[in-house]
C-alpha cells in the first residue's frame, strides 16, 4: 500500500473520532500496565478485549468513509492503535504479535524496532487524554443502543427512516456526535 506515515497531522488536532480512540488508548495503556504489574494477565486481556471492540465496532465502523478516501489522520490514528494493541498483547501472544509487528508496522514504519520484543513498553501521552469527550461519545453510544432498543420495541427496523426523535440534552453534544446519532439510527431530524 501507499499509506505513509509522514503526512500525518499531529494528534490533538485531528477529528473528534482520532482524539476519542487516541484518549482511550492512553487510558488502556494505563490500566494493562497495572494489570500486568499485579500479574494479572486475565484483566488485561479483557480491558484489551474491550478496547478492541470500541475500536473496530464504533471508530473503524464510523470512520469507514475516511478510510476508503485515505485520510492520513484516519491511517496514522489506526496505525497507532495496533502499534500499541501489538506492543500491549506481546507478553501473551508473542508469536502473532511478532508477525503483525514483522508483517503490518515495520513495513510502513522502518524506525520500529526490529522485534515488538525490543520495543519499549508503551507509555502514557496525559496531552491526549480528554476525559469530557470519552464522556460525550459514551453519551452518544448509550443514545444510540436506547434508540436502537426503542426501534425494537416498537418492531421498526433501522432501514426504515423515521423523521423525528426526541433525545434529551442532544444539544449538548458536539455536532459530529449529534451527525453520528443521526445516521446510527437514520433519523431526519432529532430534537432536545
């Protein structure tokens, strides 16, 4: 592939989604770290297991049409995340995190190490940790799991557009949040 990691713009000024996921993965960096010096290798599992399905259920999922037109802040943002997923996986899967950092990293980022096994263990950015916007995008994923459930009920399949729903506080949320909640649940139109 062509992607190239040169032409990334720098991390605290990339969209909402970049700076969501980003903040999160400090967070989890955190918490495995913790996990792994309890020797407690089954919590680090299951908060990398969550991290991956917020990663490729909602960042990867909402974010598809920048991947398909090649945002370099879309690519640098995923890059990282597996950089640091492989890097934070290797003291329990060390042979696939060897192949994905032989395989998938070093060949768009030949400054790697050699080996995820050289590689220092990942640390903390706290510039990238934005507790508020976790807040609002776990906000929106409830809205859009309660809107989801709401159709359910009432037997109206997502496809179906509605024109109207009633969210409370949805003004309170940033505009690519409320776009996002929109098309999640195809909604003309939601109102406070």
């Amino acid at each position: 592939s062509n992607f190239d990691l040169s032409n990334s713009p720098a991390q605290i000024g990339r969209p909402i989604m970049d700076r969501w996921i980003l903040s999160e993965l400090q967070i989890l960096i955190s918490d495995v770290d913790k996990a792994y010096a309890d020797f407690d290798s089954q919590s680090a599992g299951r908060l990398i297991a969550t991290f991956i399905d917020d990663l490729s259920n909602w960042y990867v999922r909402r974010s598809r049409r920048r991947f398909w037109d090649g945002d370099p802040a879309a690519l640098a943002t995923l890059h990282e995340c597996i950089k640091v997923l492989t890097q934070l996986m290797s003291p329990m899967v060390p042979f696939i995190t060897e192949q994905v950092w032989q395989k998938v990293l070093r060949p768009v980022d030949t400054k790697l190490p050699e080996s995820v096994h050289l590689a220092d263990f990942p640390e903390v950015d706290n510039s990238l940790i934005d507790s508020t916007l976790m807040n609002k995008v776990a906000t929106t994923r409830r809205i859009v799991e309660l809107g989801r459930a709401a159709r359910a009920s009432s037997q109206i399949k997502i496809r179906q557009p509605l024109g109207r729903a009633l969210v409370a506080g949805y003004s309170l949320l940033d505009q690519e949040l409320q776009e996002q909640i929109s098309e999640e649940l195809n909604v003309h139109r939601i109102e406070d």
